[in-house]
C-alpha cells in the first residue's frame, strides 16, 4: 500500500482493495471513484488511510517562507557586496589619480 496519494491502475486498485478489475473499471466509469483517464486507461486516485493533507500543506508552506528568507537573505549580501565594491573603486581612483 502506499503511504502517500497516488494514481493506481485498475490492476493495482483491485488488488489492494480486493475486488475484481472489471468492479473496479464500472465503479471509475459510473464516476464512484477519483478517477481520470489516462492514454485510454483508468488510473484512480487513493489516498491512504490516515494521511492528513495538511501536514503536506504545512511542509510546502515552510519551504516556501523558508525560501523566501533565503532570497531576502541573498539580496542583502548582494547589496553589501556591491557597497563594498563601489568603496574599493572609489579607493582605487584615489591612489590610482
């Protein structure tokens, strides 16, 4: 079994559920399962028992403030260097004139 959602053929649905490929197949057309067709074949959507969305939520929102101070982070270096190098041209163009 999966730990986490993912798309399942028919095959793969039916034997983890214990059911029989064509019950599968009717239950995706008759639409009583996340399904979507894919290059002519069902894949049905599962998401284990027990797995709770929002720590999934919660770990993409802690990677994206985590990027974003990462960014502002770079930016501020960025700007520092580019202070220090407009201080080193400036001493260059004293002892160099």
């Amino acid at each position: 079994m999966p730990n986490e959602p993912s798309w399942l053929t028919v095959d793969e649905y039916a034997e983890m559920m214990r059911l029989h490929p064509t019950s599968v197949a009717r239950q995706c057309r008759e639409g009583n399962l996340p399904a979507e067709r894919v290059g002519g074949k069902w894949r049905i959507y599962y998401e284990p028992p027990g797995y709770d969305r929002r720590i999934e939520q919660a770990a993409e929102e802690v990677a994206d403030v985590s990027f974003k101070a990462c960014a502002e982070m770079l930016d501020s270096i960025i700007g520092g260097l580019q202070q220090i190098k407009a201080e080193l041209n400036q001493i260059r163009e004293k002892t160099c004139s």
